[in-house]
C-alpha cells in the first residue's frame, strides 16, 4: 500500500509489515472483496528543486482468491502454511523528482517509470511478522534491482494494533545511478556529474490500526528513512533522512 510516488521507500515496507497478518487470511479467500477510504499523506522531500508534499489521496483495493489489484499494481499470493506465505507483484517506480516543475533540475535528462516484478516471502509468528523481498526491473528502464528485510511487531493498545517497525534495503548501481546520478551533459558550475553507488538504506516506522466501527477502520503511521551514502551523496539530494506521515480511514466490504 504504497501511497505516494516513489520519492522514498517509506510506506511501502511500513504498511507492507502492517498487513502481513492480512494477507495471510485473504491469500485463499474465495470470495471478491474491496475495500476504499482516503488517506492524508505528509511527507518531506529530499530532492533539491522539490518541496514538501501534503496530499489527499483515494485508497482502492480489489482482492479475489490468491489476486489483488491497488494503486500500487496487481500480486499474486500463495499462502504456504499457517505461517508462511509468497507473492509476487507487479508495480510501477517514478522518477524522484518532477522534471516539468522543478526549476533546478528542468535541463535533466528524463527519467522514466519503471514496471518492475517484486518476489516477496513473509513469515507471521504470532505477534512477529518478517519481510524478505526482491524487487527488479523487468522493462529495461534502469537494469537494477533492489533487496529488502524488514521486521515488524503487533502489539495491542490504544483499543487497536501498534506495530513498530524496521527495514533496510539495498539498491542496486544502476538503480540508483539512473535515479540519482548526474550525468555529464546535465552538469553545471553548481552541481558537478555524479555516478550512483551501490547502497543501502534503512527505515524506521510506527504505525497504529484501529477498527472503530464494524467494517471502518482508521490507521496512521509515522516513518524516518536514513538515505544510504549511494543516495545521499549524489548533488541531487539535499538531505540524508526523510520524515513521513500518513492518516486515514478505510471501509472493507
């Protein structure tokens, strides 16, 4: 449930973990379901040209059988015990800045989307939930690849779910030179070329559900991402640590 473009990790492993538990009870539910709500994101933007974002965005999710289809694109996913289940899902990754409206960086080459095959495996023991995941490129857009662990813990207070969680990952060369380095024909006297590095990026996330009223339920999340050097030395980025938050309210037919 990755809600806003793909300036930075954050959600997706944070809500990722939040719904381990979830998944695992609806990878062989026979019957359709959906569920849509809002969310309203405010996230901090690292990205020299960029501000910081505040949206309100729709949240849509179909789930039918081993399938589901959100804004993040469609997966697949095989429950293989009480404990343990696989998926694989296919999702778009944007550029991380805005070629059109930011000053700055407006002479920059384009930097397109890229579909790529995420292989997830998730582990639920009893209140502990862990995350493995491997993440390409399957359009040959940046040739990289990414690799994820993350942890998480459910924890009942507040008259809901409080899931703490931490997650790091490991960006490919290519993927983050495409994304975040600068090439020869795109430097200028204030911002020298740059080629990506290999990196790895770690997170921390809280999150809390609540189900207040039958099929409604409310969550919000609070996150720091620590940008690995690979990242955080490129010209492009003005900052090392990234800061988001996310509240809303879904209805689960």
């Amino acid at each position: 449930m990755q809600l806003t473009k793909n300036k930075v990790v954050t959600l997706g492993l944070s809500t990722g973990l939040m719904f381990v538990s979830s998944m695992f009870s609806s990878a062989t539910a026979a019957e359709f379901s959906s569920t849509v709500g809002g969310v309203l994101i405010s996230s901090q933007d690292y990205i020299i040209g960029e501000d910081n974002d505040i949206q309100l965005a729709p949240y849509v999710s179909l789930e039918y059988g081993m399938f589901s289809l959100d804004e993040n694109g469609l997966a697949v996913t095989y429950e293989i015990d009480e404990a343990n289940a696989v998926s694989a899902a296919l999702s778009q990754r944007e550029s991380v800045f805005d070629r059109k409206d930011n000053k700055t960086l407006n002479h920059f080459d384009k930097r397109d989307s890229a579909t790529e095959l995420t292989i997830n495996w998730m582990k639920s023991s009893g209140a502990d939930n862990f995350l493995l995941a491997a993440t390409g490129d399957v359009s040959n857009t940046h040739d990289g690849y990414q690799l994820t662990a993350g942890y998480s813990r459910n924890i009942s207070a507040l008259g809901g779910m409080l899931i703490p969680s931490i997650g790091v990952s490991l960006q490919s060369e290519d993927l983050v030179d495409y994304y975040y380095g600068v090439r020869s024909n795109e430097s200028t006297a204030n911002l020298a070329s740059y080629k990506g590095k290999e990196t790895v990026s770690a997170e921390l996330a809280i999150a809390h559900v609540y189900n207040f009223s039958g099929n409604w339920s409310s969550f919000s999340s609070v996150s720091v991402e620590y940008l690995g050097s690979g990242i955080a030395d490129s010209p492009i980025v003005k900052k090392d640590n990234v800061w988001t938050a996310v509240v809303g309210a879904v209805y689960e037919f």
